[in-house]
C-alpha cells in the first residue's frame, strides 16, 4: 500500500493533524506504517519541516485508523514548536546525524570535552534535536564531579551564546539566586523590593521549580503574572527599578530550560549543570553583580560545608570568567524556612514578612535582610556592616511593602494567593523533642500533595528543631486540591519513613 | 466536567481503547484531562491494573475528542503487557514511590551500590516500572568504569534472579559469546554445529543487534526461526545437542531486554552492564564451560590490549563467582571478519563456510575453528591443540553443515535469506593501499541502509587491510530496501568521513 504523497523525491509530504497529546513537551510525530518503505522504520527520530521551522520528533508508527492515509499526527510540543495549522503539508526527511552525540558518548565514557564540544551539544540541545533519553544520559554523565572547572565554564558560556542575552544600559545591576534544596527559603520576592525601594537595578529572573516543590517563579505566580515577555519586563524594570518574572519567557538560556524538564523528570541536579544554568541565566540577564546562598545541610541539596566551599569556589571562579562579580555564601539548611512549603503557603508568608505582622516567620526575614544587605554592598556600595542596617530599615518602614505592590501592579496586578480545600494535620506518635528534620522528604510530601502544579496543595511545618512536643500535637498540616491528592501524601508521610525525629529521654524514635 | 467512573474511591476505572500507537515498547496511558481533580496531572506516571497484571505507564494526557469520556488509551506496549481487550475496564491507582530509584540517584552521583540495591533496581526495571529516561540515567551512570568488580557480581547476581533459569539435567554445557563490536563476526551458526556434531550439549541463545548492524539472532533469523519458546528449545536441544535461537523469547534476563532497548536508542554499551548482560544470560541458560571471543582494534569496541584484558579479567572471575568456567580470549579487531554486514549478507558468509565454497571467506573459518576447539578443549576434555585440529575434520568432512541443517529443521526449517533490490558500489577515489578500515562508520553506514530492520539491507565489503587498489575499483557496496535507506547511506558514506584510508606513496589520503 503506497499514498502517492509519500514520494516526493528525498522529501516526503504529509498532512498535518493535530492530535491534542501532551507529551510532556517531547517532539513526537505519529504516522502510518505506509513509509516504511522510504527506510523511515530504520530510525526513531524524524526532521520535520514547516515554513521555514523545523523540529526533529520521535516517531510513533499508528497502526490503527487514528490516522486517515496522507496525515500525519503532531504532539503538542511539535505542534507549537513548528506553529501548525490543521492540514498544512509537512515536509519529512531523515534525520541528519547528530555529530554531537557522540561527544556525549564521549562524556558518558568518561573524557574530557572542550568548549566547542559543549557549544555543538548546546546548540542542539536548544533546537530540540535531541530525545529525551539522550538529555537524560547527558545529564548523568554530568552529574557527580564529573566535569572540571574549565567544562563547567565552556557549559556556561556555550548556554549564554545560545539565548538571548539582555543589555540594561547602566550599571551595576544587582542579581540573586539561592541553589535550592531548602523548602520555604522563599527570600527572592522580599530581597527584590529591598533593593529597588534603595534605588539598585534588579531584574530578577527566577526558575519554577525543578525537583523542589516550588520554585519563585511558581510561589510569586500565586501573588501576579510572571509570564512577561521581554518588552513587558522591561517596562517594569524601567518604572520600579526591580520586577521578579519567570526566565523561561524571556528564552535567556533556552538549551537550560530544555535540560531542566529532563532533570524534573530524574529528580536530578548536577553540578556543573548547576552551575552554568545559574550563571548563564545571571550573564543572559545582563546582571552585573550577584549574591548567591548556599544553604547546607545534612538533607539539603549542599550536604557539607566542603561540598558547599566547594560550590562556591565554581560559583565565584566561573562568575569571573564571565566577568560577574559573584558572592557565594553559606546559611543554615538543617530545617525549612518560614512555615509553608508549596506556592500559595510560602506566598503567605512573604506576605506576612513584607507586612511586618506580628506572626511573620522569623527565620525568613532573617535570611532576607541577610542576603539584601550584601546586595546593598556588593552592588550599591555601602560600607561592610551597614548593608544589613539599611535593609532592615527599607522593611520596617514599609518602603518595601509599598514597592512590592508597584511591582506587582506593574507586573499585572496583586492578587490573592489560592487556598486548598482539602487539609490534614499529622500528629506526634508519642512526646518528644524535635532533633532531626529531613528536608527531602517533606518536600516529597508536599510534591505528593499536588505542588507546584496545584498552587495551593503542600503543606504547613508547626514545629522546629530543638522544639518539645505533647503526644498527638501537629506536626504538620497537608494540603491538597482533591482528596487523591490529600490521601496520597498522606500515605507516604505514614509509610514509617522518618521524617521528623521525636527524641524521648535520649531515644531516637519516629 | 466530572466523569463518574473516575471517582471509586482509590482507585479510577476507566474503558480499555487500543490506540494502536507503537511508542517502542514504552509503556503509555492516554487519558482525558477530566481525572485532574484526582492529582493524577502531578505524577506522570500511573499504575494500570487489568485481571491481576500491572503495569506502570507514563501519562499523555490528550485534549483532542480522540478518546470519549471513561476511555483511556493505552500505547502498544501497555496493551499487550496487560493482555488487554477492547473496553476492558481498567483500574488507574498513583504511582508507589519507587525506592530503587534512590539508589540509581546514589549511582548517579558516585556512590557504591550492593547487592540488594542492584537486586532493587533490577526488579524494578523488569517490571517495567522505570521510565525511559530513568532507565538512560543509570545506564548512563554505570558507564565508563564506574562500577568495580563486587557491583559487577551484584548486577550480575541480580539480573539471574530476575529470569528463569535452565536446567539442561547434564554438564558439561557449553556456550559462546562474542562482545561485539566487530562487524560480521558471526562465528555463532558455525561453532554451535561443529560442537554439537562433536556430541557436546550447547544450548545456544543469541541476542538481536544492540548498537550494530546485525546481532546473532538477526542474522540466524534469515535462516530459521529464531522466536522459540522454552519448551520448543528444549525439544532441538534434546534431538541435536544444540540450538541457535533468541534469548529474548526464553526471558532468561527479562532486565537485560529493558536496559538493551535504550541502550540501543543511546548507542552505548556500558562495560559493567555488559558483563552482567553476558554472565547473567549465561548462568541462566544453565552454561557450565563458556567461551567468550574480544575483538580488539582502535576501532571495534574494545580499543586496546589493556581494555580487553581489564575485560577479560572482569569476565572469567565473575564467572568463576558464579559457578562457571570462562575463557576469555582476544582476537583481531582491526577489520571487518568476512565479508557482508548486515544480517543476510552475514548469513549468506556463514553458508558459505559450512558448504566448504571456494570463495568462502577465510578468516570467519578460522575465527570459528579457533573458538570451536577451545569449546572442544574447555568442555571436551581433549587435550590442549587437539580441539582446534578436531573442529576442522568436522567442518571439512560436511559434519557440521549436516548439523546445521537439523538444527534448522528442527527450530522451524531452513530458509533462504533475502536479497536487497537496491544496491549501490561506492569506489575507490584514487589508487593506494588499504592502512586503516573505520569499523564504526562502517557499521553506520550499514544501518542507515536500514540494518538490522530490513534484514537484507548492509554491505558488502570488497578489500582488506594492506591491499593495493585501483581508482574507481569498488571499495564496498552498500544494500538496500528502499531508495530512501540507499540515498541516506550512501549520503552519509560520501560525507567526507575517513571510512577507509588509502595510502600513495606513503601519504595517507581518503
């Protein structure tokens, strides 16, 4: 059985039809066994052309009558990626080989790859021509130390050549970022105002979560739009001096993004990657001067003050090279931050610290004048010590309530965080005093819970370390969209794992 | 918009529809966005029950009218692991959190894994609970000598715990095996007959290409069945002392088939995973004396003496941990053996030296002869140089082609393999002599030609190393099915890759 359109030349044409499938953003092109003998079976992989775009898809042979003779099916990510419409005629061919590849075989075999390997690998990486067990193979052989300081460079600087990347016109431009793995240290949306009430540019960009269970960018969405493109961002850095938006519409570093659903779906981070998405981002931006917070700890994602000198070391050493002024520094990650962990609960809290109420977590402020403080230095000039000073003051007086609200309105408008209709508090199984808390999984409960993808579900933490507890008192309180959500959180949290140790009379016990 | 059949408490049943969609073996569910109120949009991969069988698949969510309200369709795969039928109701639960993948996270990062967590991993992997981009990352993260001896064993041990194991009621059994690598190497179907003619018991089963043009069981496939169940197998090996069939269908290491998917998709072969893969097999077949052939070339896949020996050392001790005798030996890698690539033309090699042709290519008799008589030797008992001298009488006096042919008989009947309609001769571009042949590009040439899928397509190979050319005379000739696979072979072939070198007068030129 032949389709007379399946023969032209080196070329093959089909019929574009849209078939609604979420493939988790995965190129896939579906289409009838009538080509094999055109050799398409052979490969897995297609480049499918449209108007001028391209988009190299994996193909899934339909071998039922979804599909008339002549069409072919697109997922959604291929459909948008080539903007479709329905019955436009695609152009298929082969696949040219992907001489990047066999770097990261390379890579994966263990050896050392240069800057213009990374660049090939990064370049194809951004223009989708790779599958996802091929990012998944690339980011393992990633992970663990396995890249020096002179790859994790040539990484960085292959991400910023391959977006787009921001000019300000002035400077300094004051940056920030935290590398995570501590739930609720939601200091960015407190940190921005700060420094944009003293009068420093900070056009901040931030990530939705990874393998936490929220990132900025999901916890600031429950309070305004953070989608902007970039005439938007502008606009409001231009009128507020300072906006927090979501990275990923302004396609800095687009190789980073592609890498970062792959690393969602391992719940993996490594470090190298680490750190060239973090930096490129920083340089993409066109930031200047940049404070990072390593919080370290025994379930953070930086697990001791070595591995985080370590960290840092990279952190300062490749900013240099990029011709950023970084500042790496450590802080407490023994224990979450604030007291929700999802989205909508952390917005509350920032809330309540912004405003100054009287219950507003402790720990959060704390870590938020911190890290403004250092900005005010680094970036404003401010003399060591009074940074902290002058933070503490933008706060109090209110200034930095009041810049919040601009740029919010600027951003869209202020609005209410969500709130989960479902809720269960886990009780202490006996006494005791608080001594160990793993942040892992409690944010795995929280995730389990439905966050980030149901703003309001996570959960809320009662207690902190050193603290004594009754028998049955909450622990922590689940929240969830629906009851599948709530029911299965709750599942894991009873599942005997320890996730909060109850110390009674010097026993260790759950 | 609430479906009813969506909400039975825990679990959510919904109509089996088979969609028909080939996803190369992974499993896929595709369903409604109407089960959102249940948390099901967080997790992208689902439990599926149907009569007792599971399977884990990952979720596509479709907002097209493709499915009707309580449908959900599943991907080829899911549908056959599930035995499925049309509006079966099949019963949806979350996804338990798999705890192995933990452990692949620990790998991932450099740790040490034992036993139970490879015997974790690997049961898992079995159940086809991973998916594909998890599987690529431990893949991923084993490679490059990242595993030492004792997680070799532990593989290994796990991977013969996951699978039936033989039990053949008689030692010594002998086996062979060949690390790959070296195209057209098929010594299989002519060691199994000289050593079952001889009266040693080798119940031979072979895998399909992983990363080259032709595996064993591709190429045998052009001859006889290869697809037999256990007690098919059982009944050649009783009748014939030996058989050459598929492992695959016996599921001796269903692991082993999981990991080789991907591993096929990555083109990558892990020097840990293969020993597991090798041994495991192996030690599950019910072997007792095994020989295992390690070409060695800069360009098969072993590269040096010191790679093969490392291998070598790696194969005959985790043997030897298992209970079985193994002796690895190295041969020369450094071109092609015979003279087709790609399974017909392999086998056609193959009839060749079992009919004692005159033109049959000398070095695949030789190689054969060489392994035969160490089986012959290692499982024999005859003395040592008596094995090799043994091997030869019985290929010379039409023995070993007599056996060949029951084995055929008895596996489903001998057939004839298939010729390729179009063909192309790519010549030499000027006169010299033949100083290196590129193994590597060479296969992929063969590949691209559409092998192993079209079991006729590859090439075939017309000069030797250290032979002196004219120019235009024919350096090989690629086979294919379809004009297409010949167009993007030969496209590649001409690309300017170094394929083979031709040396004049001492200047090495293409």
């Amino acid at each position: 059985m032949t389709v007379p359109s399946c023969h032209a030349g080196q070329h093959h044409l089909l019929k574009a039809r849209r078939l609604g499938i979420d493939t988790y953003q995965e190129a896939v092109i579906y289409m009838r066994p009538v080509c094999r003998s055109e050799g398409f079976e052979a490969q897995a992989r297609i480049l499918v052309k449209l108007n001028g775009r391209e988009v190299i898809a994996t193909l899934n042979v339909v071998t039922s009558d979804l599909l008339a003779q002549g069409e072919a099916g697109l997922s959604e990510a291929a459909w948008r990626h080539l903007g479709a419409r329905e019955g436009d005629t695609l152009s298929l061919a082969h696949t040219p080989y992907l001489e990047s590849l066999g770097r990261v075989r390379a890579k994966v075999y263990g050896e050392h790859l240069e800057e213009a390997d990374y660049r090939a690998i990064v370049r194809d990486v951004a223009a989708g021509r790779y599958a996802d067990v091929q990012l998944a193979s690339f980011m393992a052989a990633c992970a663990g130390n396995r890249m020096d300081p002179g790859e994790i460079l040539s990484l960085t600087r292959a991400m910023v050549a391959t977006g787009e990347r921001l000019d300000w016109g002035r400077t300094p431009v004051a940056d920030k970022h935290c590398v995570g793995g501590l739930p609720g240290n939601r200091t960015t949306p407190i940190v921005v105002p700060i420094v944009a009430a003293w009068g420093l540019t900070i056009p901040k960009t931030s990530s939705r979560a990874i393998t936490s269970p929220a990132g900025t960018a999901d916890t600031m969405e429950t309070l305004a739009p953070v989608d902007l493109d970039l005439p938007h961002m502008r606009r409001v850095v231009e009128r507020e001096g300072g906006c927090i938006v979501w990275g990923g519409a302004v396609s800095l570093s687009p190789a980073d993004d592609v890498l970062i659903r792959v690393e969602r779906a391992l719940d993996l981070d490594s470090e190298g990657q680490l750190v060239a998405s973090v930096l490129s981002k920083k340089a993409a931006a066109g930031s200047t001067h940049v404070v990072i917070d390593i919080p370290v700890g025994p379930t953070a994602k930086v697990r001791t003050p070595e591995a985080a000198r370590t960290l840092a070391g990279h952190l300062e050493s490749v900013g240099g090279a990029l011709g950023l002024a970084v500042r790496a520094c450590h802080s407490d990650g023994s224990q979450p931050v604030g007291r929700g962990i999802g989205p909508a609960l952390e917005a509350r809290d920032v809330l309540a610290v912004l405003n100054n109420a009287p219950g507003a977590p402790v720990d959060l402020r704390d870590r938020s004048l911190d890290l403004a403080g250092i900005l005010l230095e680094l970036g404003g000039g401010l003399p060591a010590g009074a940074g902290r000073l002058q933070a503490e003051a933008i706060l109090r007086e209110g200034r930095a309530w009041r810049k919040f609200q601009a740029i919010c309105e600027a951003q869209g408008g202020l609005r209410e965080p969500p709130k989960a209709p479902h809720r269960h508090a886990v009780g202490a199984p006996h006494a005791g005093r608080v001594t160990f808390i793993d942040n892992r999984r409690l944010a795995r409960v929280a995730k389990l819970a439905g966050a980030p993808g149901d703003p309001a579900a996570g959960l809320d933490l009662h207690v902190r370390l050193g603290e004594r507890v009754a028998a049955g008192q909450p622990l922590f309180t689940v929240h969830a969209d629906s009851p599948g959500g709530l029911d299965y959180a709750l599942s894991f949290a009873q599942e005997g794992e320890t996730i909060l140790t109850l110390e009674t009379e010097g026993v260790a016990a759950r």
